[in-house]
C-alpha cells in the first residue's frame, strides 16, 4: 500500500499543504496515519477522498455540504440531491448576471 506525505500528496493533488491541513482541522480528512517522526501519511483512500472534496469545491459546494455527503452513508444520492440544488442555483446565477449585462450590452451599443 502507497503512503503520501502531506508534501507528496499536495504536489499530487496540485494543491498546497496548508489546504490538506485544513481539511484536516474541519474533520473533512484525516491521515491514515502519523509516523513517528510526526509526519501525515495518507493512504488511497484517503487519496479519493481529498479528490472528491477538491471535485465538489470547484462544483461550488460548501464545506459544510461536502462534511454532510463525507459523513452520510448515502452519500451517492445526497450528491445527486445536492447536484440538484447547486444545478439551481448555478443556474439562477447565470440569470442574474445576463440580466445585468444586457442593459450594459444596450446602453454601449447605443452610446
């Protein structure tokens, strides 16, 4: 079984150790283990798990809402529930900013 050290997983990741820390402190990641020298080791799953949490942060979820799906053993179908919500509200996001950038697209096209 492949170990990581923070510093290894970080650059696997393409994040910064300070982030894998972080999780660590909210309880969204926990090393599979501490050396004796005290240093993190992370495990595959472990691995996963960092790879999900950083897929739904870029898909806009909180912290909070990736704590909940980590934790409940339906996971699968409280993402999709979640998918769902953050699909809306993406979506009434994207409303949003076209209905500002249209009376700015009028206004310069007049001008």
């Amino acid at each position: 079984m492949s170990e990581y050290t923070i510093g290894d997983l970080a650059k696997k990741l393409n994040i910064i150790t300070r982030t894998i820390r972080y999780y660590d402190q909210k309880g969204l990641v926990k090393p599979s283990r501490v050396s004796e020298s005290g240093y993190r080791l992370y495990s595959a799953k472990q691995v996963k798990q960092l790879k999900l949490i950083i897929f739904l942060k870029e898909l806009g979820f909180s912290l909070k809402d990736i704590q909940k799906i980590l934790e409940d053993k339906n996971g699968d179908k409280l993402i999709d529930l979640l998918l769902k919500d953050q699909l809306k509200r993406n979506k009434e996001e994207t409303r949003k900013l076209e209905d500002c950038a249209v009376p700015t697209a009028i206004k310069n096209h007049i001008v």
